[in-house]
C-alpha cells in the first residue's frame, strides 16, 4: 500500500498476528507523522491476545512511546538444539523440528517449505508422526505441527472478544473525544480468573525509531562478519532475523536476492578490520523494518598474553 492510502485514515486499529508486522506498522506510523506533520498524524490501537492473555496500548506517534521502545521485552521464537532434535527426542515438537528443519531440506534441497501449503505440512505430519514412533512419543497432529512450524498460539474466543471490546471503547474515545484516552497500555489476564490493569509505558530513549538514536556496537576487529551478523540478530533490542549490511557504497552482505547473496557471501569469512575501519557506520536493513537503521561499529582492545 502506498502512504496515501494510510494518509486516508484517522486513526488505525491494528489486530495483526505477528511481532514483525507491529514493528512495520510502528515505523510506518511514525515516518508518515515526521513527513506530514498533523496530516500525517495516526494513533494507533493495537490490540493482541495469547491464549489467555491479551493487551492494547494506545501509540501517539511523536507524543510518546511507540511499539519498538518495548521490542526487547518480547521473548525471542521458541527454538529446539539441533543436537536433541536429531538425535534424543522427547517430545512431538521435537520431531516435527526434525522434519522441518532436517528432513525437508535433505528430501527436497532445492525447494522452500511453505508453512501454508497444505501438502507440505502433511508431508511434516507423516515424516513426524514416523519420527515419533520410532522414539516412543505420541501426539503428533495436524495442528500441532502447523503450530510449531508457524509459530501459532491458539486464540479463545473470549480473549479475543474483551481485547476487541477494549480496541473500539479506545478508538471510540480518540474520535469522538468523548473521555480521556488509555495512557498508554491495558492487560488482560483471563488464565487465572480474570484480571486486568493498566499502567504508563515510558518512552525509550535508545528506541531506534522514535528515540532516533544510533546504535553502537564494541566488537574484536578479529571478529568476521559472519560473526557480527549473528550478534547483530541475538540483540534482543533489535530482534532482527535476517540483517543485510552496507557500509557507504558497498554491499557486505545481502541476504536476499539470490545473485546479490551469492555475490556478497564471500564477505561472511573475513574480519571486519579488512571491510571497514573502526567508528564506521553501517546500515542495517532487515524484512522486520520498513526503514533501515543506522550502526556504528567500534573496535575494542583485545589485551594479549
């Protein structure tokens, strides 16, 4: 979609189904607000559930907290040691991690799993479900395995409903000025009884997309860019999944397209003190951001026996 058609809106209520997706609509929001002024101007309701739990925050774009100034406060995806996937398990996401992400690449090397294709996740059910036999686990299902693949928590109808509820009193308030607005966050907690409060996010002054900050990083100048990548994508601060690095004119690593990886990748071997100096600024694109971030990249001292 073009900003245009987000310059349409009042304000936007968000019931996305991912972190990633969040974060674009975050960014978006708040570039839109800085190029536009009040025309660009759109609060945002965004509301979410698992399970039993649910929140909404109320984000004013240039007037508070956004949704990145609490991004490290997400737990990182749930992930399995290969070493236990492949050679103990003991429970069925166990085996359908082995199908997935050993199996499937092993059977077809040149084709890419599609989480949405009915046949491929069929295909993980059975190779799962013989997996599992082998090992003496049971309960491996249809659902189950798209979950693990897919990362999906199952809804309840009566999360979902109260964050709906509380998603439209908010967007109701923020038009009609009726009452004042959540300042800024509303949680729901139905798995115990039922519970609710609600508290003031502070706004993060490091926070990459309304703190404009830059950040740095204090590394080894021995260290690879293989290796830098890594620590780039284990910041829990920038929860990024698959960086590409430039550095002025030069592409370090792309990670996408296909010729443009294929011609950066000899770049992952070699120290960073061969691609670039020390106090040099990268930048950081990632599928996660609309926008890219800027990196400083120090070298330490490494004391020497």
């Amino acid at each position: 979609m073009s900003e245009e058609f987000y310059l349409g809106f009042t304000l936007i209520i968000c019931g996305l189904d991912s972190i990633d997706a969040r974060r674009w609509i975050n960014a978006l929001v708040y570039s839109l607000a800085e190029q536009y002024g009040m025309e660009g101007f759109k609060p945002i309701v965004d509301g979410g559930t698992e399970g039993f739990k649910g929140n909404v925050r109320v984000i004013l774009p240039m007037q508070g907290p956004c949704f990145e100034c609490g991004i490290d406060l997400f737990s990182p995806k749930t992930t399995y040691p290969i070493c236990t996937i492949a050679n103990t398990p003991r429970i069925p996401e166990h085996c359908i991690e082995w199908a997935s992400v050993l199996e499937w690449p092993r059977v077809f090397p040149n084709k890419k799993l599609d989480n949405d294709d009915p046949e491929h996740i069929n295909w993980l059910v059975k190779q799962a479900t013989a997996r599992a036999e082998q090992f003496n686990i049971s309960g491996i299902t249809y659902s189950l395995t798209q979950g693990v693949v897919k990362n999906i928590i199952p809804a309840i109808a009566s999360t979902n409903a109260i964050i709906a509820a509380e998603c439209t009193n908010e967007a109701l308030k923020l038009v009609t000025l009726c009452n004042p607005h959540l300042n800024n966050y509303m949680y729901y907690s139905g798995d115990e009884g039922v519970h609710s409060h609600t508290f003031t996010y502070e706004q993060n002054d490091n926070c990459m997309v309304c703190g404009h900050k830059q950040k740095t990083l204090d590394v080894a100048d021995e260290m690879t860019l293989e290796d830098l990548i890594e620590l780039i994508k284990e910041d829990r601060t920038l929860q990024l999944r698959a960086p590409s690095l430039t550095f002025a004119e030069t592409n370090l690593y792309f990670q996408n397209p296909k010729a443009l990886e294929e011609l950066t990748r000899p770049n992952l071997t070699k120290p960073i003190r061969e691609l670039f100096e020390s106090e040099s600024t990268l930048t950081v694109t990632d599928p996660a951001l609309p926008t890219s971030l800027q990196m400083t990249v120090r070298f330490k001292a490494i004391a020497k026996e």
